[in-house]
C-alpha cells in the first residue's frame, strides 16, 4: 500500500496547517497558541477524549477502533529554537528570534494528518494514543510527560515517533533495531585564578593560560582514555573571559557536549573531566573546578518494535525505500524517555535537499507530510488490526 490516498488527499490541508504552525513558534514548555491550535483541530476530527495541561502544555488525544484491544502511542514534539529566521519563505516566523528549525511544525502536523483519518476510519482495534509533547529542545518534556504518568494513565502498550531528516532521499524511511541515538550530558569547568595588568603577568595567575591547557588535555579522553571502535564525541563548545586587551581577568570558563552510548563510557568522561580540570588547573596555580550534568539518555528502539516499524515504512514507501538497519547517530532525542518506559521505535523520515536543522534557513519539506501521516496510521492498523 502506498501512502493512503485520503491523506494525501490531506496535503493542501496539512499544508495550511503546518505554515501556520512555522509563522507561529513558541519555545520549550510555553506553546499556549501551538497546543491550543492542535486541541482545536482535534476537536473538529471528532477525537474521543483530549487531554490537556500534560507537562504544562502537552496534550494526549485518545481514539477508540472498533473492538478491544491495547493502547499504542503516537508522538510528536511541538516546540521550536530561539534561533532568528533566515529562510526568506512566505510563511517565514512572525516571532523575531524563535523559528521552527527542526521541524517540529512539521512532526505536528504529520500526527494531526494521522489523527484526522483514524477518527474517521477507526479500522483498528483497541486505542491510540495521540502524544503532542513540548520541550523537545533542552526541556525535557518527554521525560516530564512520562513523569507525570502517561504510559500507566493511557494504558500505552508500545510508542513510535518520527524525526525528519534534510539531505536523506525525501521520503525514505531509515531506523535500526538498539540504540539509535546518543545519551547527551554537559560539562561546565569554572577556573578561579588572580587576574592584574596585562602588562605584569607575572603578577597573575592567568585563567586564560590555564583555560587553553585544559581544553587541549580534554581532547585526549577520546584520543587516550576509551576504545576506540566505541563511539564517543567530547566537544569544548564554549570558552569566556576577560574584557580588555591590558587585563588578565581573574576567571573563565569553558563548557562543551559528550555524546555516549555506554554508561560505563559515560562514567569515564564525568571521572577524566573533573581528573584533568584538576590537574592542569593546579599545574597552572589555578583552581579549575568540573561540573557535569546528565541529559537525555540514549534513544534505543526496541529490536522487535525497530523490525515491525520497518515493516509499516515499507507497507507505505516500499521495501526499496526503507533502511532498517541504517545504525546509529550521536545526536540526542528525549524519546528516549518514552521509550525508556515502554517497547516502541524511532525512525528518520528522509526530506530531501535543503539546510540542516538547526539552521536560520533551514524549513521543513511539506510533501514528506502525507508519509509521515500514513506511517502513522499504518502502524496503528497494523499493529491492531479488526
């Protein structure tokens, strides 16, 4: 089957929706006119139950299929980047310094698109679960919605959710049986040194010097410390200090990203951080002081639950035009915790050529909506069937 011909019917519709959704972003937990906008359409579907104020701004939307049957969950986050929009599109961002540039606007509409038509149809069994989470981006909202008990409340069974993926073939389904994408922490060290006159450095004990020691000795963690097939990424993304050319300051500061797979791993890199912090920071007559803190745990699909999924892609795209073996990537997802607490699986949706996300000009595909909408509805067909 390929993609259901009443959702692509869909697509001028879903289109609407979607740039709408762009011309309006909101950040993390406040999305007061995304969720109300998502609520308003499900009302008018014609869903059986709408469950608002989850983790401040989610929502849970329940349709019941014709016959008993389990609860599976559907998920999509909603929120957007405090980044200023460059794209130039007509449906560009009316908020300055907030745009969609990760295409949240888009998974959105992709589960509202599979809303509409299994209200309508309601060719399954059982229940599903319609997951609308904030706060994908730093907030931590899935784990806030997993916390406040949406897999005990609803009876959630399994989980699925989609990301889109710029410069993949636009419309090929790619995801792998285990982990799928990185744990991500963050690490700050603080450098307490005696700043004075530039000119008398002698008279210092520069932070600065030490600063630069210390971004240079964590690059051996990943050279040094860890096996080297394992994959590990440990980046110095920031570095502050000072504020004139004639002064060395008393402090400064770097902070960076680690991306594991392996708690064991994940454990050695807190150890070597705060270790080598330590140490270049006394040989520097400095105090240099770590602090790491744990984020999103590592997505990891279930193998059963990753092998069904590519299945339902290529019941909508074809066998041809899914990977279910594609492996892993070291970017991070708070699916995680959703799939933490229940069976289920993650996929990328491919959308073509375009800006990576994250990007000022970067915006997502609409034709890759429908797809999106028919791996949805599928999987609820398929997964409870009459």
């Amino acid at each position: 089957m390929p993609v259901i011909n009443s959702i692509a019917a869909l697509e001028p519709e879903m289109r609407e929706w979607r740039r709408w959704l762009h011309r309006n972003p909101e950040l993390q937990f406040d999305l007061p006119k995304t969720a109300g906008f998502v609520a308003e359409k499900l009302r008018a579907f014609g869903v059986d139950e709408i469950h608002e104020g989850i983790a401040q701004t989610g929502i849970v939307a329940i349709i019941k299929g014709r016959g008993p049957g389990p609860t599976i969950g559907l998920r999509a986050d909603m929120d957007a980047l405090p980044i200023h929009e460059a794209s130039g599109v007509e449906h560009a961002s009316e908020t300055p310094g907030k745009m969609h540039a990760c295409g949240h606007d888009g998974h959105t509409t992709m589960l509202l698109g599979a809303a509409k038509y299994l209200a309508e149809t309601r060719n399954f069994s059982g229940r599903v679960a319609l997951i609308f989470q904030p706060a994908e981006e730093g907030g931590g909202g899935g784990e806030v919605m997993v916390r406040e008990g949406i897999m005990d409340r609803f009876e959630i069974a399994q989980v699925y959710g989609i990301h889109n993926a710029p410069n993949f073939a636009e419309g090929a389904f790619y995801t792998t049986p285990g982990p799928i994408m990185a744990a991500v922490d963050t690490f700050h060290i603080d450098i307490t040194g005696k700043g004075g006159h530039g000119a008398m450095p002698h008279e210092t004990r520069d932070p600065i010097v030490a600063a630069l020691g210390i971004g240079q000795a964590i690059q051996t963690i990943v050279s040094r410390n860890h096996y080297a097939l394992d994959e590990l990424v440990v980046s110095v993304t920031q570095i502050h200090a000072g504020t004139a050319d004639n002064i060395v300051p008393g402090t400064a500061y770097l902070g960076g990203t680690v991306r594991t797979f392996d708690p064991v791993v994940q454990d050695m890199v807190e150890r070597r951080l705060s270790e080598i912090a330590a140490g270049q920071g006394a040989s520097y007559g400095v105090s240099a002081i770590c602090r790491y803190e744990r984020g999103y745990p590592a997505t990891v699909n279930d193998a059963e639950r990753a092998r069904f999924a590519a299945e339902v892609a290529a019941d909508v795209v074809g066998a041809a035009r899914v990977t279910p073996d594609a492996g892993r990537e070291m970017g991070a997802e708070d699916f995680s915790y959703m799939l933490n607490a229940r069976p289920g699986a993650y996929l990328f949706l491919g959308a073509g050529p375009g800006p990576v996300l994250h990007h000022p000009e970067y915006d997502f595909n609409d034709a890759v909506a429908p797809v999106g909408a028919s791996f949805f509805a599928r999987a609820v067909e398929m997964a409870q069937p009459l």
